[in-house]
C-alpha cells in the first residue's frame, strides 16, 4: 500500500472527528463515547500527519524558507510546549464558572436564571427518563441519581431555554 492512499484520507477523517469531538469537551458536553473517540482519533490524527509529513517533505521544506510559514509553526510549537511545561491555575475556558454553577443548582434555580418553570424542567427530565429524587435536587444530584453525565441532564434542563434576541 502506497503512502499516497493512507496519508491524505486518515489525515483528513481524524482531523474531522478530532475537530468534532474537541468542540463538544470545549464545551463540556463529552458524553457518551466523546473523550475515547476523540483521544483515538487523535493517535490516528498524529500517524496521518506524520505519514503527510513524509509524503509532502519537499513542499513542506520549500514553505519553511518562507518566513512567515516558519514563525506560525516556531509560534505554535512554542505555545505546545509552554502549555505542557508552565503551571497554571485554571485552566478552564472563562463560562466554565457559570456552568459548574448551574450544575450545582438545582431546578428552581435553573428555571429563575433560563426564564422557564420548575415544571417544564421536572417535565423535560422525567419524560426522557431522568427520575428526581426530590423537589430541591441539584442537576448534579440527578445525575448521580440517574448514572449520567451532568452536563447531560443541564443540556435537557436547558432544552426549553429561548435566549432573547
């Protein structure tokens, strides 16, 4: 099997998963098989690029002498390395806060801050199959109860959520 026929389409598919899947943890929605897809698909994602980086060496040494091409990829090996080896405190994207909030909420306190009713939201949950083991029970707590993500049961509590425009 030639290089040609692995490279370009092992490259491109991962890239798409790895794309997919990365937006979904960004935004703290992995559920399900999320995290592995996206963790596989990122091995496959690595041997594709390598494989590319083999077949294409002569572009890719004729874009280096370019100095911008060399700056972006001095740039972002940089940016690798210094996220790997530098502590930081949080390391979570800015409205993390607000969900870890949310999911510590329980749903009346979801309906006041989306604009729904407690009812809609018990009605939302209980018609997927979600049992709430009391009137003042956290998402988190339902979660728990119910062997699901948290960021599951928020995403069907949010469901009747209309943003003003």
């Amino acid at each position: 099997m030639k290089i040609r026929t692995i490279a370009t389409p092992l490259t491109t598919a991962s890239f798409i998963t790895v794309a997919v899947t990365g937006l979904f943890m960004l935004f703290h929605l992995s559920v399900g098989l999320i995290r592995p897809l996206h963790e596989i698909a990122s091995l496959l994602f690595v041997i594709g690029s390598i494989l590319h980086i083999i077949l294409h060496w002569g572009a890719l040494v004729q874009l280096l002498k370019k100095p911008g091409n060399l700056f972006l990829i001095i740039l972002f090996s940089a940016m690798t390395l210094f996220a790997i080896f530098v502590p930081t405190g949080n390391h979570y994207p800015p409205f993390h806060e607000s969900f870890s909030a949310l999911m510590q909420a329980d749903i009346t306190t979801v309906a006041k801050l989306t604009g729904q009713t407690s009812e809609s939201i018990t009605q939302n949950l209980t018609t997927q199959g979600y049992t709430i083991p009391n009137p003042n029970a956290t998402i988190n707590e339902i979660a728990q109860q119910n062997n699901k993500e948290t960021a599951e049961v928020l995403n069907i509590a949010l469901s009747g959520f209309k943003p003003a425009r």
